[in-house]
C-alpha cells in the first residue's frame, strides 16, 4: 500500500494531505490566524468554580475562558482499580480542589469547538517523536496499538533504567522495533524540555503561554511519518528546508523521504485533492455500487444514512442491502477521517435480516475505523439496524473550519416556500388593517414572492383588498431573500 503526506504551504494557511494508493483519506488545516492551542501549555487562572458541573472555569488569555472538569485534575490508577475493584475511588468535590484566583498549569487537550472554550488538563503530557513524558507519575505505559508481547516487553525492559527524577513515559505506536540508544536519547530530550517547561512557567505571570507547541508541518513529521509513509513532498522551499532540518536533528530516519515539489502544476492537483475537499462538504457521498451516504452534522451528534440508490444487485433484495452496507462501511471509515468528525455518531444502515450479515458489517466498520487516529468506540448493531459509536473529537471539524452557516437560512439547511411567505404576507395586512385606519400599504418582497402574488395569489390578494377596501401595491426587492418581506402603510 502506498502512502504519501502532502505539504502545501502558504503565508496564510498550512494544509496537510495523507494519501493511500491516491485517494485522499485524512486532511490537517491550520490557518496562521488561528492557530490550533492543542498541546499548549499555559499558566491559567481559575476564573469560576462550577460546583453544579463539578468543573471550573479557567482564564488562559483567550476571548473565551476555557473549562476544567475535576476528571482531568484528578488520575485514577487503572491498574489498582482492576486489582480491587471493590474499593471504589472516593468522590472528589471541585471546590476542594480549586478555588477563584488560584493560580495551576494547565494543557489543551481540546481546541474551542464552536460557542465552547478549550478544554484544559491539569495531567501535563509532553510528546517526543517515541516516547511521552507524565511528569509526576513515575509509570511506564506501552501504546495498546503495538500487539506483540515479546516486543512490548522488550520496550519495557529498555524504559526501566531510565531516570524520573521528571516522571514516568508512554511509548508511542511508532517505536515499535526501535534500539534502546534512541529511546534513551528521546527520553533525555524530553527531560531538557520540561526542565525548560518548569522555568517558564516560574517565571511568566498568569494566562500566559509557557509552552507552544510545534507548528503543524512538524507535527506531522513527529506524529504521522512513519515506516508505512513512503514520501512527503512540499511545495515551497522554506518548509521542506525547515522540515528537513528538523528531521535530521530529532527524526534522523525519515530524512531521506522529506522531497521538495517543483513542478508548476498545484501539488494538491496531484491526486485531485481541491476536488475531494469540494465532496467532504457535501451531505451526499455517492457509493461505487450506485449507493450513497446522506451525512448531516448537528451541534449534539452526527448521522448517517446508508441508500441503496441505483444498486440493484445481481441476486436478491437481502444480498444487495448486505453489499451496499459492506461498501458503506468502508466509506464511512474514511468520511469520518476526512471529516474529522467527532463525538457522538449515529449510523443508520439498511436493514438486515440475516443476523450473521448484521454482525459482519459491523465487523468490517471497526476493522476499517482501525487506521483512524483518533480513538473510536463502537456499539452492537441494534434491532432497527443502528449503530451508535462515538470518535475523539480535539479540534473544529472539516465544514466548521471551512464553512459558516448559510446567512439566508441560519443554518437550517431549508427556506419556506414563496407560497408559504404570501399567507403570511396576506396575514400581515389583516393585522396591519385591523390595528390602523390606512388607505393602503405597500409589500416589499423577493422577486420570486411579488411574482407569484402577481399571478397565481393574484385573485387572493385582488379579494383581500377588496374586502379591506384597501390599496396593495407591490414593491421587488433584489436584495431580499425570499423569507425576507415587509408591508409597509402608506
């Protein structure tokens, strides 16, 4: 399988392309304006106590002050929860934890979403390219991604002897099969950093930023380029110096793959990549077999909804739904990604009466949800054919980076109809008529709504003046919307 990353750089924004055998499955954007805060560490200030939420409200300098729950102030060790899972952890209040004015480093786990605020952490995680260092908790994890055991115990072996005099670490997916020299190395990185970490943060005042993380070009790099990468390519000089560079000091092994694009044609033109962004902002997905997908994304969750469309099948109505909703599966996986869809998701196959079917789609969901990044939890179908699941949501989604709301329908995705507009139009000059003693009145309207009160509400509207006994005068208006109307006395 080929896989590629695409870099293309502008002074305005910063797009990031992951590529398998040509087809665009994964898209990072990062405008200069707004850059993500995930990652970030600041020196907060706690703004509110919420005992009613049992979350506070901390200033880290942003328009919006960002939210603290009690769960990410306080850790839990799993694995004695699991030894004794009858001592139940005791519940621990808010306000015995925090107060207004109190000073606590704090990190972004999630970037404002919408109307919401960050979403901050007081359990400080500091990311290298193999390892993550936990200061203050001298644990070693594996990444539950890496499946073999003698080499999770190797992994292991080599994290022991490490020092943490600064805290414990997490090994990352990506070191599966590295030498005990670059974990070691990355480890002494991480400790130098969060030296640095501890110093600024005892020196800068509150709601300041103590640590930015890296810019997204070298996220990538740190993040995603691993074995099955095959190249990343960028399309403007200053980046792939910068990414070079970076590489050869922290990720010496992927140098080599870092290329730089010269050619006139649009890099994202490679693999059509403007177009796919076009369809990842549409509601309708259309499916290889004549099938299609109907995506709508609301505040509270995401649907989904699998069609058979033009799919007629070779053998009978059972077996065409069974494919369409194994093909589904498949595109839905990729939607998500691309979407970068999150939280609560519901997926509304086609119906199934064979239980084994069921089960298999199912099954091929979850298999294909394993590439995806960001964790994923997914429920048994249920008796209507349902499947609810839920995926990671950290940062704005494709359409609410991209898109806005539609000024003319405020988002609702439908307009009434002119018909609709003149009742309420003739309902309008009854009530106008009804309060005041006029001679007449003007509507002021769309040219869609004044042309069918010309012709086919024309009867209507001649009946409502006379029996008023009152003038109506029609007035286009080219700059009203069709929902948009005013009646005016004269």
């Amino acid at each position: 399988m080929s896989q590629e990353i695409l870099v293309n750089v502008t002074p305005q924004e910063t797009r990031v392309a992951m590529v398998e055998n040509g087809v665009l499955q994964e898209l990072f954007i990062e405008r200069a304006n707004s850059r993500g805060l995930v990652g970030n560490i600041y020196k907060g200030k706690v703004a509110r106590v919420m005992p009613g939420m049992d979350a506070a409200f901390v200033d880290i300098g942003m328009d919006k002050s960002a939210f603290l729950h009690v769960s990410d102030i306080l850790h839990v060790d799993a694995a004695i929860i699991a030894e004794k899972p009858e001592v139940q952890p005791k519940r621990i209040l808010i306000g015995e934890l925090l107060r207004e004015g109190q000073e606590l480093l704090v990190q972004v786990i999630k970037d404002p979403l919408g109307s919401k605020g960050a979403r901050l952490t007081t359990q400080i995680t500091v990311p290298s390219r193999f390892l993550v260092l936990i200061p203050n908790d001298g644990n070693v994890g594996i990444s539950t991604k890496i499946e073999d055991e003698p080499e999770r115990e190797r992994l292991r072996a080599l994290l022991e002897p490490l020092p943490r005099d600064c805290g414990g670490y997490i090994v990352r997916t990506v070191a599966e099969g590295v030498s005990g020299d670059r974990l070691q190395w990355d480890a002494e990185f991480l400790r130098k950093l969060w030296a640095r970490i501890v110093e600024r943060s005892q020196s800068v005042g509150a709601t300041q930023l103590v640590h930015n993380d890296l810019p997204l070009i070298l996220r990538v790099l740190r993040d995603l380029v691993g074995d099955s990468i095959d190249r990343v390519l960028v399309d403007t000089a200053d980046s792939y110096r910068g990414m070079r560079e970076f590489a050869e000091s922290y990720i010496p092994e992927i140098a080599g793959r870092i290329e730089f694009y010269k050619s006139e044609r649009p890099l994202f033109d490679l693999y059509s990549i403007e177009d796919e962004i076009q369809k990842a902002l549409q509601r309708k997905v259309l499916l290889k077999s004549g099938g299609y997908l109907i995506i709508d994304q609301t505040e509270s969750m995401t649907t989904i909804d699998i069609n058979t469309g033009g799919f007629i099948g070779r053998r009978n109505l059972e077996e065409t739904i069974y494919k369409t909703n194994l093909e589904a599966a498949q595109a839905i996986a990729r939607q998500l990604r691309l979407r970068n869809l999150g939280g609560i998701i519901i997926i509304d196959f086609i119906d199934m009466l064979d239980e084994e079917h069921k089960r298999q789609v199912r099954r091929a969901l979850v298999s294909a949800l394993e590439k995806d990044y960001a964790r994923t939890q997914v429920s048994e179908m249920s008796e209507l054919g349902l499947v609810e699941m839920t995926r990671k949501r950290t940062r704005e989604s494709l359409e609410h980076i991209l898109c806005e709301p539609c000024p003319t329908c405020s988002g609702r995705g439908s307009l009434r109809t002119a018909e609709t507009v003149c009742y309420d139009i003739f309902r309008e000059i009854l009530r106008v008529s009804k309060l005041y003693d006029i001679k007449g009145v003007t509507v002021v309207a769309s040219e869609k709504v004044t042309g069918l009160l010309l012709d086919e509400q024309s009867a209507a509207l001649a009946e409502l003046s006379g029996l008023l006994n009152t003038a109506v005068r029609l007035q286009a208006e080219t700059t009203y919307t069709q929902e948009n109307y005013d009646v005016v006395m004269a």
